[in-house]
C-alpha cells in the first residue's frame, strides 16, 4: 500500500494573517490555480485508488479537484481536520497573542486550548488513522489523503512511530506531498514534501 498525503493550496487566511486549523477559509483564486497543477501532476506520477480528505472548504476543494483529474471515489472524514485550535479558530494572530496569551512555560501537552483539544489528543487522532487507513483500505493500491499540514505532520510521525515528544517536524507547503510505502515490516520514504508540480507557475 502506498499512501499520498497531500496537503491544500494557499487560503484566505494565509493572507489575512490569522489563526487558521478549525476556521473553514475556502482556497484563493492563486490556491485553485496551485490545485489544478497538482491534480495534474499527481495524475500523471501517481494516481490514487481513492481520495479520503478533510472536510474543511480548503482541503474538500483540494480533493474534489483532483478527483476531477482523476476519477476515483472520495470519502470525507472529519477526522482529517487540521488541530481544532478553539478560540483561536480565525483569529488576527496579533489580538490573539494579547487576548489568549500561552502560559509563561507553554501549554501542558494533555492540556487543551479553550474550546479545543490539546496536544496530545491531536496525536492521538493521528494514530487513529495511520491505524484505519492501514487496516481499512489495505485492498488499495495507492490512497490519497487530502489534509492540513499540522495533520499531516502528525500523522507521518505516526507512520514512522516517533515518540510523542520527538522533536522531528514535517513542514508541508502549499500542495506539498509527502508519499511512503508501508509494507509488512517495513515502511519506505519515497519523497517529502515534493512541490516541483508548481515551478511552472
């Protein structure tokens, strides 16, 4: 099994310098643009049996475009959704530092933020679907997934079962891709975080 996690394009909150995670900001004109491209390439080089895909507008219209391009089933599931950041969903990132300032030593890992969920419950989602995909779609060749980058982060950590408080990071770019294979006993890297698909734009 192969598994493609695909992060959105560029969304109304990456220019309007906001708290984005659970704020439901539909893609940009440019982040359409960056999407076609992707679909296009990701026809080409690796097409997936199946897209699974946040719901949230940006990720939603990331998939439903390359299942355009492609022409396979496409399942939501909220599971997918980017950290559920509470009260900060869609706030200025200004007023939010001065309205829900972080404790002097940071927020507890078990700790939630207001309205939200903490840390470790966020990796725990993650595990939750490394462990579905792999058990549920194991009949595909080839899955998508459609997400967030805070997400995707997560949920590669889980792939590779990296402790809880490992320091290792996995940034992903608009439409960054990131494609592993996960066999019995083994789990094989083939590229992180591929962007060339938006060079031409």
């Amino acid at each position: 099994m192969e598994i493609l996690a695909i992060r959105h394009e560029q969304s109304e909150a990456d220019l309007l310098d906001v708290h984005e995670g659970r704020a439901d900001f539909p893609l940009t004109p440019f982040g359409e643009l960056q999407a076609k491209k992707m679909a296009k390439y990701v026809g080409t080089h690796s097409p997936p049996d199946i897209i699974l895909t946040s719901p949230l507008k940006r990720a939603k219209r990331t998939a439903e475009l390359l299942k355009e391009r492609i022409d396979c089933s496409l399942i939501e599931d909220r599971d997918l959704m980017e950290f559920n950041n509470g009260v900060l969903a869609g706030l200025p990132k200004e007023v939010a530092a001065k309205k829900y300032p972080l404790p002097v030593n940071g927020r507890p890992a078990h700790i939630p933020i207001q309205n939200g969920e903490s840390e470790l419950e966020f990796r725990y989602r993650a595990e939750r679907v490394y462990s579905r995909v792999t058990t549920d779609y194991y009949q595909y060749r080839r899955i998508a997934i459609v997400s967030h980058g805070g997400f995707i982060s997560n949920f590669l950590k889980a792939c590779l079962s990296l402790p809880f408080n490992s320091e290792t990071v996995f940034p992903t770019g608009d439409t960054g891709m990131h494609l592993f294979e996960v066999n019995a006993g083994s789990k094989v890297m083939r590229f992180l975080n591929k962007q060339e698909h938006l060079i031409l734009l």
